[in-house]
C-alpha cells in the first residue's frame, strides 16, 4: 500500500528514475494519475490500504490536478483507482461493458505479478503468480528481480516481449542474446522506456539483463540437441548501479 506522505508528494516522483524499486510503485501510479488527468475527470480517487482503518488512505484530485488527502471510514486492502467522467463512473464496483481501458489492461498489463481488478473482475485471476504458462522447450527464470521465459522460434512473426511494471512495452528480437530467434517474455523492472514509453532504452540496464539472461538461453539451446552452438559476443558492461547518496529517488535526465 502507498504510505500518506507518498500520496501528499505523488507529483514531486513523475521525473524520478524508475530504475529505483524503493520507489518505483509511486513513479508509476504519478504517471497513471497524470495520464487520467488529460482526460479531465470530474473526480479522480486513489485509496490504498493494508486492511485496517489505520493504514488506509485516500487522495482526491479535482480536475486540475489539486488533491487532498484522507482517511476513508473503513479499511482496504490493496490500491484502487476510481475516476469519474462526464459519461458515467469507471471504477471498482460497476461496469459490464468493455471500455477502453478495460481492453488496454487485458492486452498489455497480463504479466503482472499481482491480481488486477477492474470493474469488479479480474481479467488474469484473483491469485498472485510469477509463473508463466510455457512448453518443456522453453526456460524459466525468477531471481526476484528478472523473470520470464524463453524460446526458440518456429515462425518468423513470434517475438520476445520485454516488460516493465507488469506491462508489455514492446515486442521485439533480442539478437544479442542468441543468433537464433527466441520467442517468449522478460520481466526486467530495471530497464528503463524511451519518453514516449513505447520502447526500451538500450543502456547500462539493458547490457545487465542480457548478461544475466543469455546464459540461459544458451544452455537451452544446447540441450535441444545444438551441442556446438556459441551465443554471440555480449557488449561489455561498463558501469555498476548507483544509487543517490541521501537514498532518495534520483530524478532522470
């Protein structure tokens, strides 16, 4: 659950690196209430709690921007957002009907690791999972940061989708990683998106995840019977993770 202060501050982390998982859940819920907010609602609600009244709370945001926040009369657990538009309420409890924003989630937002409600359902499952639904000829990793799967592809078109935040950025082929095409998933909350949040900036964090990931794809595909194969050259890592020396959010350049 998000904490008062982080509520009372949330705009202050829309330029913060969200290579930074001590903060990045804030980053990203400032991002998606900003988004909202370019469509003018009449009211916008975040409330987030761990089940008790006590550490439940609850920010209202007018249409400007302006929010104010509370304590809600009963406790909640786990964050909801409501907004309300001039065409009716889209929130938690009501709505049959596949809007927009519903067919965004169920497209883009299938490889979190926590269930979403929205409207009232669950699109992926009511259960938390870190697992993906994947053949024997695939491999499986989760080291708590980096999870996903991988493969060998049998068609041109099948891809590998890098994720972020629990939502698909992009699909694409990751040459460096084998000179045979993978299809498959990487959840990397390291990897940091381009502006216009649509692709994957190939930097330092990019380099990491290769470094990490390739030894694996590789003894995949040696134990699929290419005994001989060699993975192509990696480029070198040149820097380690920083983080600011006050340990406070470092804001991106």
């Amino acid at each position: 659950p998000y904490r008062q202060e982080e509520l009372e501050n949330l705009f202050d982390y829309l330029f913060a690196s969200q290579s930074q998982s001590e903060y990045r859940h804030v980053v990203q819920l400032a991002i998606a209430l900003n988004a909202l907010l370019q469509r003018k609602p009449k009211v916008l609600r975040v409330e987030s709690g761990n089940g008790s009244s006590a550490g439940t709370v609850r920010l209202d945001l007018d249409h400007a921007g302006k929010g104010s926040v509370g304590m809600p009369e009963s406790g909640l657990a786990g964050t909801y957002i409501m907004a309300e538009f001039e065409s009716g309420w889209f929130h938690r409890f009501k709505g049959r009907t596949v809007t927009p924003e519903q067919e965004l989630v169920e497209t883009r937002c299938r490889y979190t690791p926590v269930p979403i409600l929205l409207n009232g359902s669950a699109p992926f499952g009511y259960r938390a999972t870190r697992s993906f639904m994947a053949t024997k000829k695939t491999v499986q990793f989760d080291d708590g940061s980096r999870r996903g799967f991988l493969g060998l592809s049998r068609t041109k078109d099948q891809m590998v989708r890098l994720v972020v935040g629990g939502v698909i950025i992009t699909e694409t082929q990751v040459p460096e990683l084998a000179s045979l095409p993978l299809y498959g998933v990487i959840c990397d909350d390291s990897l940091r998106k381009t502006a216009d949040q649509s692709d994957i900036v190939r930097d330092e964090a990019f380099r990491r995840m290769l470094h990490a990931v390739q030894p694996r794809v590789t003894e995949m595909v040696r134990a699929q019977g290419k005994k001989r194969y060699q993975p192509p050259a990696l480029p070198e890592l040149v820097q380690a993770p920083t983080e600011t020396p006050d340990g406070g959010p470092t804001v991106e350049g």
